[in-house]
C-alpha cells in the first residue's frame, strides 16, 4: 500500500480519536486496525467528522459533496463495524455520530456481538492485544506522572450500582445514612436498584461481554464465570446494537433473570450514561468481572454513592469478602478480620451480598473513586 494511503489512514485514526472515547496512539498498529476494519473509499466519508463529531445528513452532504444515497452506504457499512452511530434525536431528525476506537465503539461493539470464531475476528483481536500492549507501554514510561497529575482529575467513567441482597440470608444488605455526608448536587444518583433501572426501560437488549469475548479470542478466557450474554443497552442505544447485529432485544423479566445469574457469579453492577452525564437515564449496564473487565485492569475513574464498613464483631475472618472483591479493597488485617481500603471501595456491596456472617454493611457516601493498578501490572 502506498506511502500515501498510508498517510490518509493515519489522518483517518486522527480523526476517530477526536470523537471521544480513549484516545490511541497513531501507530503503526492503530492504522492496521482501520485498513482491518475500513477500505480506503470510505475514508473521505470519515474526514468529514473533522471537527465535529455528530453531524445530519444536511450537514454531511455540504461537507463531502456526497448524494444522500452515497451517505447511506458509507453509513450501512460502517455502522456494522460500530464507527458511526446512526439514530435519530428526540426530535426525529437522523443523527450520524462518529464512534471511537475504544470505549464506546468498535471495540466493544464488534465484540459484544455473538462470536463465530473465526480467523476475521481473530484477526482483529490480536490487533487489539497489540494496542493493549501499547497502552501499556505508555503507562509504564509515564506512570508517576499519569497517577499523580492525570488521575486526579479524570472524570468517572462510568457508576457502581450496589447489590441489595445477602445471598446466605436473603435479607436486604444493611444500608447506613450518614447524615453528616455533604452530597454534592451533581452526584446524587436516584437509582441505585439495578432492578428499578431495568424497570424504566421498555426497549432493552442484551449483547455479550465484550471485555470476556476480547479475552477468550485471544485464548485467555475468564476465569471467574462463564457467562457471556449480559451486557445491557437501554433506548436509543438499544435500537442501534439491536440494528446493527451486536445485541438482541429482550424483555425486562429475562434481563433481570440475567442479572441474578451474573450476581451469583459476583459480577459488578456498572452503569453508563449518555456522554458521562450521570443526571441523564442510563443508556447500558455492565456486569464486570474482575478478571477481565478493561476498568480492572487500567486507571479508571468510576462514580460511587456506598462504602463497604464491616463489623468486627460479626466478621469471621473467612476471607470471602477478599476473595469477593473487584477493586481490592479488602484484607485481612493482624487479628484475621476484613477490612477495607476505602480509597479503593467502589461500594459494589458483593463483599455485602456474599458474606456469609452478615458482617458487612453499606455507608452512604457519595464520591468519586479513582484508581490505578499497580505499577507491576504493566511491566
């Protein structure tokens, strides 16, 4: 291929990193993946993005010349592939949003749908084990200046909804209002029922775990569960996986049946909002492991409304909470009882749920939770 296609991928990676998401680098790996997943006639068509991530039909005609049927194509194929988002506003007017490479976009989309194993996607996941690697790279050549200068300002991605039920009493897990919290208006969330979230929506679908999918193509398959099928979108966002072939609508009794299976297997309860704007309606869950989740395993910023606090009268020192917990926040301290790193704690209340003494309750404490692996983890 040459030197200069080369160049309009390389622009063409430039601009998908100006729609959001995690930005990547513009490597050499990073252009193979849209050469992997783009042919060059549709790249003009991605250069009108520059500069403005969502665009109408009006707007993309003035900018590339194109005829509405030509735009259609570009957006038929693309759409398949997760980089555009092509769904009309409230309003009714059709909407064509550039999507990023990672978080939300081809990544998770392209393997949210339901695999075939095949050489294709094989192919593009060992891509993105190189991209992987890359980031890595990054983190560990700039890692005191990523957690000291990055991290403390990095907006939540997205927030912890706790489980609410023990599963060895079937009580509800204790809740404890602290009255004395000062919640910043901008952080009070008013579902914190996975359930009540499932409730408002009557257009759900559900697609694979990308982050699992992602692992077992690259035969390093999860080691917590073997569930797959439960990543949630909600709404407009629904529609477009459901469209598109990543997901498939259900009904709002087989998403909560979903839901009980993957807390059975201590999955985390992670919810999206459009834009990170968390006043806004979910548009996704997540039920995260923590053996392969990409938030477990990179600098993450995550909204959280509990603390796990336990009660060392209760506690036992059996160490299911420890085993339990996604981020952790949990150990054993001298005496053999659990504690808990609260910078850490997400407030996911498995450690709650799982206990089997019942010694774990939940604080109210709104607050954002910053974390970032060891430095170990990229070396």
């Amino acid at each position: 291929m040459s030197e200069a296609i080369d160049e309009r991928y390389k622009k063409g990676v430039e601009v998908i990193n100006s729609a959001g998401g995690t930005p990547v680098p513009v490597t050499d790996n990073t252009v193979a993946i849209l050469k992997y997943i783009v042919e060059e006639k549709h790249l003009d068509f991605i250069m009108a993005f520059k500069g403005k991530r969502s665009q109408t039909m009006e707007q993309i005609k003035e900018a590339t010349g194109f005829s509405e049927e030509e735009i259609n194509e570009h957006v038929r194929v693309l759409a398949k592939t997760g980089l555009i988002m092509n769904q009309p506003s409230s309003s009714g007017l059709m909407i064509f949003r550039l999507m990023p490479f990672v978080n939300v976009g081809v990544y998770e989309y392209t393997f949210m749908k339901k695999l075939e194993y095949n050489d294709w996607e094989k192919g593009l996941a060992k891509l993105y084990k190189k991209l992987n690697e890359e980031f890595k790279g990054r983190m560990l050549a700039n890692y005191d200046a990523i957690v000291k200068n990055y991290l403390p300002r990095m907006r939540p991605i997205d927030r912890t909804v706790p489980y609410t039920e023990n599963f060895e009493s079937g009580d509800n897990i204790n809740i404890v209002i602290d009255k004395e919290i000062e919640v910043p208006e901008e952080k009070i969330i008013s579902t914190q029922k996975v359930e009540e979230i499932i409730q408002k929506f009557d257009e759900i679908a559900v697609g694979h775990c990308y982050c699992r999918h992602f692992r077992d193509l690259v035969g390093e398959s999860c080691k917590q569960t073997d569930i797959r099928e439960n990543c949630f979108t909600f709404g407009k966002s629904a529609r477009y996986t459901t469209e598109q072939g990543f997901a498939r609508m259900i009904s709002k009794e087989e998403a909560i049946e979903i839901l009980k299976k993957s807390e059975k297997d201590g999955l985390v309860h992670k919810a999206y909002h459009p834009n990170m704007d968390f006043k806004r309606d979910e548009d996704s869950i997540c039920n995260c492991c923590s053996d392969c989740c990409g938030q477990s395993k990179n600098i993450t910023s995550n909204l959280s409304s509990f603390i796990a606090r336990v009660d060392h009268d209760l506690c036992t020192g059996c160490g299911t909470c420890v085993e339990k917990c996604y981020s952790g926040a949990k150990e054993l301290n001298d005496e053999g009882k659990a504690e808990t790193n609260e910078e850490r704690c997400i407030g996911c209340g498995i450690c709650a749920a799982f206990c089997p003494e019942g010694a774990v309750s939940l604080v109210e404490k709104p607050r954002i939770v910053r974390l970032a692996p060891p430095r170990s983890n990229y070396e």
